[in-house]
C-alpha cells in the first residue's frame, strides 16, 4: 500500500544539478524515483504560509515528514545578528520550523537531511555556528564543491554505540560526504548528538523520546558509492518511520 509522506525539500533551482530541471517547486524526479521505490508518494510542502489546521490535516494524513535540502539558517531565529555571510531565506525557516513544531507536537516521525538537522535544533531553542571555518569550529573541510564533488569523500564519522544511526549503518565509522559551513552550536536539551566528525562537528541527532532523527550528510544522492548511505535510508523508510 502506498503511504503519503510530507517532504519539504529545496523551493529554488541548482543550475549546476541536473536532477533540478524543472520549476523550482517541483521535487526532482530523482527523488521521486527514490521515494515511490519504496512505496511512498511525497508530497511537496510549497514555500507559502498555511493556516494551523492546515499544517495538522496534513501532518494527520502522513506517516512521516521527510526534510532535505540547502540554505542556511537565518541568524535571527536564534538571536544572533548576521556575523558572516549567508544564504538566508527567512520566510521558509518560519514555514518550515512552523511544520516541525506541530508534527513534533504530534509525534509523526521527522526525518531530516543537511539544512533540517540545524533547523530542528534552532526551532526549539539551539544556536548554530554561523560559519565554522570564521569561528574556527572546525579544523577538517566541511564544504565541498557541490558541482564537482558531490559524490567525494570529505572526512570520516564515527557513531555513538547502540543509536539507530550505528545500528543502521552496521558500523560505528565511516566516511562521508559534506556540504555544510553552518553547524550545530548549542544543541536543544531533548537532543542527543550521536555521531562527530573527529574535529567535533556535531554529524547526527535524535531527540530523546521522540522519533526525530537528523543528519549533516547527504545520504539521499549517495547511495551508489555509500554502502552506508543504502542502508540508512533504507532502514529510515522500511523501520524506523512507520505509523
């Protein structure tokens, strides 16, 4: 049986990424593939204001919510001016912390990728570096160049022992990709971060009761050169988001 999964994915288009050919407010037909592969049918959040009731009818109507993208997180959602440069989109940060407070109210299951991990930790309460190389938090690369190097090893994780991110990968480290010069600073108190990069840049969270699961990488489009991205994803939409 076909399951409805909400995705808020990226609302403007990669001109260096194929897979974002069509209008920006279209999810990719890469990711659909992905996605209807195992019998989900997304459906995209627009980047536009819903009402309350609006936001829950759908959230009531979901098994999960699935968060991935880009952009950066606007300082002032966690009361910070602009310190380094950014790529803010203010009025999606409001849209979508807005729609992770009330599916985590109602306990659907979030899953998120990249931007998400930062943006359900300032949506209760977080703080994030803002650039980690200006504010010396990092002493690994962190950013690659996402047109050439999208499928290129950055630097290694390891895994907290006994989590659902070590039980998924079969492993407690491994090597992945990055795309990230924000980072998580001070992690809200329901978090648990449960996997580092060796300089100590927070790769993967879960809340402490519910099922909330982030991480920094990209698994999503690297899943034919990452044995371990596979087997994420694969045990995040067989497992672990299921209602």
């Amino acid at each position: 049986m076909i399951k409805k999964i909400l995705v808020c994915s990226d609302h403007y288009q990669h001109p260096w990424w194929p897979v974002y050919a069509g209008p920006s407010m279209i999810l990719s037909p890469y990711h659909y593939k992905r996605l209807m592969a195992r019998w989900l049918f997304p459906v995209v959040i627009p980047p536009i204001a819903l009402e309350d009731d609006q936001y829950e009818q759908l959230l009531d109507e979901s098994v999960w919510v699935l968060f991935f993208g880009w952009k950066d997180i606007d300082p002032v959602h966690y009361g910070e001016d602009i310190q380094h440069p950014v790529q803010r989109y203010t009025y999606r940060d409001r849209i979508e912390m807005k729609l992770a407070q009330l599916a985590a109210a109602k306990d659907v299951p979030i899953f998120g990728i990249c931007r998400w991990m930062q943006l359900i930790n300032v949506a209760f309460g977080g703080s994030l570096y803002q650039d980690i190389t200006a504010q010396g938090a990092w002493t690994l690369v962190h950013m690659l160049d996402p047109q050439h190097d999208y499928n290129a090893l950055a630097h290694r994780v390891t895994t907290i022992w006994s989590t659902y991110l070590d039980d998924a990968v079969g492993t407690q480290s491994f090597y992945t990709n990055s795309f990230h010069h924000q980072s998580i600073k001070t992690l809200w108190s329901w978090l648990n971060s449960i996997a580092t990069s060796a300089d100590w840049v927070i790769e993967a969270i879960q809340h402490t009761s519910k099922n909330i699961r982030w991480v920094q990488r990209h698994p999503e489009v690297w899943t034919d050169y990452s044995p371990e991205s596979q087997h994420l994803l694969d045990r995040v939409f067989t497992t672990y988001f299921t209602r």
